[in-house]
C-alpha cells in the first residue's frame, strides 16, 4: 500500500462499521477535529460525529483527539465530550501518533485512524501502522494552507 494511500475512503462516518472492526481486534479511534468532526474552527460536533462517538463508546473504543488544531479549543472540545486528546500534534510526524498510542495503551495494528487529509491524517496514520480511513471534509471552510493542500491531494488522486 502507498503510505499516502488510505485503507478505506467512505462518503461518510456513517459507512464506518465500527463493530465490523471491533470484531478484528481493533479497539481504538485516533479522530482529527476540524472537518472530520466539526465544522472548521467551530467547537461543536456534527450531529453525524455525536452518533458515531455514541456507537464507538457503546463498543468500548478507546477514542483520542488528535488535531493540528488549537490547544485552548481543543481541549474544550474533548472535555465536553470526554475524550483524550493531543492538539497541536504537528501531524504528519510520527510523535503524536505513537503518544496517541501510548496513551491509550494500544498497538498501532489495534487503531483506526479517520480524517479528512491525505498528507496529514492519513500520511501519518500510515507510517505509524494504524488502519486509516477517509473522510470527506464535513465543510468547505477551512485553513488556507489546508486548501492548497487539497489541491495536491486532488492531482495526486487523479
């Protein structure tokens, strides 16, 4: 598999079968923040984001924020929904990835790891050795170094 590649690339969270997982070991979710599940820059989650934490702590998964995002906002975010979390994680290095892992005491072969970005979620997912999968951005709203980005992301995938 090309390390830029991801695992799985669905329309939505809903296309995530969080059981089918759970039953081939995995038992944790690294998630990125901002239009993945929130809208970019805002503090709350998609009602589509809300349903899938319920789905995935029904599950037992062991979820964990880990976002280029903000500290300050991060850290609300991930207290009103009780979620460890790691921002700004300078995703794609390795660093936040494996303390993600650390500290929820999981092998990087038990985590999914979901996003909205092809250089920063699912780059770094795939070079620790988690399952990533993509998302489409929740919103067109976003960080300008983001939107070029996107534009690398969209002839590479081309």
């Amino acid at each position: 598999m090309n390390i830029i590649t991801p695992a799985l690339s669905v329309k939505s969270l809903n296309e995530i079968n969080l059981k089918k997982y759970w039953d081939t070991g995995k038992r944790g979710i690294i998630l990125d923040l901002d239009n993945t599940i929130t809208p970019w820059n805002e503090m709350e989650l998609s009602q589509e984001a809300r349903s899938f934490l319920k789905e995935a702590r029904t599950l037992n998964y062991k979820i964990f924020l880990l976002t280029n995002a903000q500290q300050k906002r991060t850290e609300a975010i991930a207290q009103k929904y009780a979620v460890s979390y790691l921002a700004p994680a300078f995703k794609p290095r390795k660093a936040g990835f494996l303390k993600a892992l650390t500290l929820m005491d999981l092998k990087s072969e038990q985590v999914l790891v979901i996003g909205d970005q092809i250089f920063t979620d699912i780059f770094g997912g795939n070079r620790v050795g988690c399952y990533t999968i993509l998302v489409p951005p929740i919103s067109q709203k976003e960080f300008f170094g983001t939107k070029f980005l996107r534009l690398l992301e969209t002839f590479i995938r081309k």
